[in-house]
C-alpha cells in the first residue's frame, strides 16, 4: 500500500469515528431538548388553567359590579321620582 493511501484511510477511519462520535451525542441532546420541551409545555398547561380560571372569575366580578351599577341607577331614579312628586 502507497503512503497516500494509508494516509488516507487513516484520516477517513479517523473522520468516521468522530462523526459517530458526534452523532451519538446528537441523539442524547436531542432527548434531553423532548424532555426538556415536555416539561414545558406542562408549565404552559398550568398557565393557560390558571388564565382561564382567572378570566372566569374577572368576568364574574365584572358581572357583579355591572349588577350593582343598574341597582345604584334604579335607586337613583327611584329618588328623583319620590323628589319630583314631593314637589
């Protein structure tokens, strides 16, 4: 065998192990990123119940405060009445 061909296998033997090398560690990176992701997307679940649960209860207030605006008018209006008939 020439010089040129040992040399060459040599450098394609040694390129090929480290592109396994790398392509091993690929894979352990890519599953830590899933497990990673996963755990995530349970924290964004939370959120999302915790903002719904929020919405309804901001919604139900806003109700409420809706409610007791229209009593507060009716007894307003209910005043100006009596006042009216009073003079």
């Amino acid at each position: 065998m020439d010089t040129t061909q040992l040399l060459l296998t040599i450098v394609l033997s040694l390129t090929t192990i480290l592109l396994v090398i790398v392509g091993v560690q690929l894979i352990f990176v890519l599953r830590e990123l899933k497990t990673t992701l996963h755990n995530v997307n349970k924290i964004i679940e939370g959120f999302e119940t915790m903002g719904t649960g929020l919405h309804h209860g901001v919604s139900e207030v806003v109700g409420f405060l809706n409610g007791f605006k229209a009593i507060v008018k009716t007894v307003e209006l209910a005043k100006l009445k009596k006042n009216e008939k009073n003079k």
